[in-house]
C-alpha cells in the first residue's frame, strides 16, 4: 500500500479531452471520499500499491485503462469501485470527510485547498 492512503482513478486517456474529464472526476472523487488520488495516465501503475481503484464508467475505452481496470478487478484483497457504486451509494456522514469537522460537508474550504497537481507523471494527487 502506498504510504498515505493514496486512490487510484482509473479511466479513459485516449486523448486530452479525456483526460480533462477523468482528472475532473478524480477531484470529485477525492472531494467525495476524503482521500488522496492519483490519476493514472499510464500503465506503469502497480495497482496493488494503493488503497484502493476507482473505476470511471469508460475506462474501457482506452488500453491503458482497460489493462489497469482488468488488473484492479483481478487483485485479491484491493477495494475495487465503479463511478456508479461511489455514486448511488455512497453518503458521507456528517461533516468534513478530510478532518471530520462538524457542519461541513462534505469537505469545508480549508481542506479542498490541500488538493493539489502533481506534474512529475501522474494528472493529479489530492494531498491533506
């Protein structure tokens, strides 16, 4: 497992209009659950290092994301989720999902600041 708990956002990168869309999603994703993700642009991802893979609906429709996606889905012991699952039914439960604090939600201004790029090979990485 990766040392901070990190998510790996997988999905369609056949072209830039793609990538926008999943990196879009990965800050959604990381807004949504209260955990750092990464976006993975490339094959040279062992998925088994992080926590955990969320599955865009279209990551089929690239082979980066296919052979990632297929890997996930085979992995024993990796929590696994589509966009739909994360989607209908999940709810955060009460307040901030990155510090827990009350009355947010789901994430207060203080903590979204924390989200920031990382250009080194990866679109994004969402860090407290």
């Amino acid at each position: 497992m990766m040392h901070n708990g990190t998510v790996l956002v997988v999905g369609d990168v056949s072209d830039a209009i793609a990538v926008e869309d999943l990196t879009a999603l990965a800050f959604d994703v990381a807004s949504r659950i209260g955990r750092p993700v990464r976006v993975a642009l490339d094959m040279h991802h062992d998925v088994t290092a992080y926590e955990g893979v969320v599955l865009a609906q279209n990551y089929l429709n690239s082979v980066t994301s296919a052979v990632l996606g297929t890997e996930a889905l085979q992995a024993e012991d990796l929590c696994v989720l589509d966009t739909a699952a994360l989607y209908g039914d999940y709810t955060p439960q009460g307040g901030c999902v990155w510090c827990g604090e009350g009355g947010a939600a789901p994430v207060h201004d203080g903590c979204f600041a924390g989200v920031a790029l990382d250009a080194t090979r990866d679109k994004v990485l969402a860090t407290l």
